[in-house]
C-alpha cells in the first residue's frame, strides 16, 4: 500500500488544473485566482501567469511595411501545459485602433500577429501591447513597446524624361519610369494607404515633367476646399476656351484599390467646365536633367 502522503500526491496530479500538492497540503493552485481573491495581481487581473514580453518591434524601430508582425516572448504561466492566448492591442497615443483577441500561442517561446492591412498610416508612431488568457480571464499587459511605420516614398525625386510633350505622352512617360506605383493594394504589403501615397506620388511626377514640356499644370483644391487632389489636376491655357482654367482626370478607377492603377489624360472642356478646377500652383521645377 502507498504511503499516505504520496496517495494523496497521486490523487492531486490526476486533477491538474484543479488542485496541485504543495508539501502534501493539498493547496489549490489553479491557473486562475477565485474572482473574490484577496491575493489578485496588483492589476485586479486574477491569471496566475506574468504578463509577456515585446520583443519585436520596440524601441522606435521603423518598420518595413504596414502590416508588420508584432513578436512576444511567451507568458510564464503557474502551469506549463495551461493553454494560453494572447490579446494584442495596437494603439495611436492612447487610443485603440486595433484589436485581436485569442491568438493561439506560436511555440514554446514566442507568439506573433500581423497588424491587419488599413489600420496604420505612413510616418507614425504607434505603441503595442499584449496579455496573456486562459479560459476568458486576462492576465496584466505587457509594456507598451514603440515603433514607427515606413516614411513616404515620394521625396519629390522630380519630372521624368519624356520625348513626347502631349498629356498622354507625358502619362505614358510617368508610368513606364514608376511601375511599382501603379499595383493594386492586395499585392505585397500594399494598403489603401500607401495607394493613395502612389497617387500622389505619380500626380506630382505629372505636372513636373508637364511643367518641362510646357504644360501650365498644377494641383486642384478638391472642391474648392483646402484639400488637394490626388487624382485630378489642373492645366491653364490663354489660348482657346477663354483661357480658363480646365479640369483633368490623370486615373481611371482611382478609388478601386483591387486593380492595378490606370493613368488617363481626360481633359473636361465642356461648358460648365466639369470637375470645377481649383487651381493650386505648384511652384518651379528644375528641368535641367530631363530637358
């Protein structure tokens, strides 16, 4: 017959997450602590785990893309085998912009979750954080770890050579030279947000190399507010129409972001002057390396 304390021990180790042995005390040592516990984290929270570790990105790291994988080290847990998930938050200052709960563990060590596309915007700083759960109760969360997402591409590189000097011929010019601009936001790590920096990028690059063709081109107040367009500029002319100002639309399709980009040189000259141009100077470019 066992010994009586080792019968009680062998009893204890059948019920794991129940009751544990602690010196034969038969002591309950639950993953999680009684909800009215007097003994809870410092926090309230009741997980009996520390919380994880941020390992990457930290320390204002900048990140490759906009949707980078967040990596912690694993919470330690009361009991090795409890199953443990994670809750990451991503957050702007101090406000949540993305949330994901139950993330299954990674391996021994280590959990990861990718920021989802369209939650996080060019040349920012953002803070991520997580906490481990087991069975609906929450551990504390981790430090708040910094990092910083890819700065704008468009450093405004300048016109492009073109041997053609009409709107399309410009057109064609600009594509050829920028092709990576031009790819639906479900390729890569492409978002909406950086498709909208590519407009921009790409209408820039137009009415520069226009300006060295001798094209009065320039940006458009969208509607007359102080927003620019990105897809629509403004070309002047003296000659014809009364010399005023005409709309042109330089992308088909803009705002559908599932398809590669098309540029367009669709100038509006119609009575009314559709599009309502608002003229926005663009200031001087330097054509010296183009003309």
């Amino acid at each position: 017959m066992l010994p009586r304390k080792l019968l009680a021990c062998t009893v204890c180790a059948v019920a794991l997450f129940t009751v544990a042995c602690a010196d034969g005390t038969g002591k309950a040592l639950t993953p999680t602590l009684p909800s009215d516990s007097a003994t809870a984290n410092a926090d309230g929270t009741r997980l009996k785990a520390s919380a994880p570790q941020p390992s990457s990105p930290r320390a204002s790291a900048r990140v490759s893309n906009l949707t980078p994988q967040l990596r912690l080290a694993n919470a330690a847990g009361t009991y090795e085998t409890a199953a443990l998930t994670y809750d990451f938050e991503v957050l702007d200052g101090t406000t949540s912009v993305a949330l994901a709960e139950g993330v299954p563990t990674g391996t021994d060590t280590a959990s990861a979750w990718s920021v989802p596309r369209d939650t996080l915007k060019l040349n920012k700083t953002y803070g991520w954080r997580a906490r481990a759960v087991f069975d609906g109760v929450a551990g504390s969360w981790s430090e708040t770890a910094l990092f910083r997402t890819p700065a704008p591409e468009n450093d405004s590189p300048g016109p492009v050579f073109c041997a053609g000097s009409t709107g399309l011929e410009i057109i064609h010019c600009v594509a050829a030279a920028y092709p990576e601009k031009l790819v639906k936001t479900s390729t890569g790590d492409f978002s909406d947000e950086r498709r909208a920096a590519n407009m921009e990028f790409i209408r820039d690059r137009v009415i520069e190399t226009g300006k060295c063709k001798g094209l009065n081109l320039g940006q458009n107040y969208k509607r007359g507010t102080p927003v620019i367009s990105k897809d629509f500029i403004v070309l002047r002319s003296d000659r014809g129409k009364g010399g005023r100002d005409r709309g042109v639309d330089i992308a088909r399709g803009y705002d559908a972001t599932s398809t590669t980009l098309q540029l367009s040189w669709q100038v509006f000259d119609r009575d009314k002057n559709w599009g309502h141009p608002f003229y926005k100077d663009y200031g001087s470019v330097d054509c010296s390396g183009v003309n």
